[in-house]
C-alpha cells in the first residue's frame, strides 16, 4: 500500500512537471529571438591565388569548386578562370553544414580548403607541389 501511493505520488508529480513545459501548437506560436536569421547557408567571399612551383601566378587557369553534401554526393559551386595574376575572386552561396570546399585546377591540381568559422572571407594562396 505504501508502495502503491509512493508511485501514485511519483505520478502526480511527473504529471505536473511535465504540464509546466508547453510545446506550441501552432507556427504562430514559437518565440524566436530577433537575432535568428532562418538561413541555411553562408555567404563566403572568396579571394583564391594560384602560383606554380616558381611562385609564378597561373593566369588562366580553369579551376572548379565543390563540396560534398549531406548524402557525400559531390555539388559543384562554380567554375571559373583566373586572371593574369593568378587570382579568382567570387563570392559564394555555401549550405551551412559545409566546412570544406575541394578546389580543382589542371595545372595546380585539388586542394582541400577548410571553411572559415566565423569569417565571410576565404583567402587562400594554392600553390603546385
């Protein structure tokens, strides 16, 4: 018996408990701070210099950008040519959860590049092994 009340009380009180903390029912209804934004990608702006293994800028040079998505399918982001002094600036629409982007030339071949954290710049200088 007193087992029996000492759950039934275990109960209520869990009941009471839980009843505190509201879920909203609707859209309407959720409290988002002014801050939150609702993106799902970052903007980066990207300054990217290819040098050859004199440190020579590659000038017209086709490089192409790209990124593995959630399914490790590969998405390309853009394709361009460098100028006459190795550079190739864009900026970029990313997915959020991207943290590396794999750029690809035919003379300076594929570099890794890690994404920055909280910076909206990428500058990075490739350079031919």
């Amino acid at each position: 018996m007193v087992f029996s009340m000492g759950c039934s009380n275990l109960l209520k009180s869990k009941k009471s408990s839980s009843s505190a903390v509201s879920s909203p029912s609707q859209m309407e209804d959720i409290i988002v701070p002014s801050s939150f934004t609702w993106r799902t990608d970052k903007e980066i702006s990207l300054d990217l210099t290819l040098l050859d293994s004199s440190e020579i800028p590659v000038g017209s040079s086709f490089v192409s950008i790209t990124y593995s998505d959630s399914n490790d399918e590969t998405r390309l982001l853009m394709k361009g040519l460098t100028d006459d002094a190795g550079k190739l600036l864009a900026v970029i629409s990313v997915p959020s959860y991207v943290d590396d982007l794999l750029v690809s030339t035919s003379l300076i071949g594929d570099h890794l590049i890690g994404l920055p954290g909280n910076s909206a710049t990428l500058s990075e200088v490739l350079r031919k092994d």
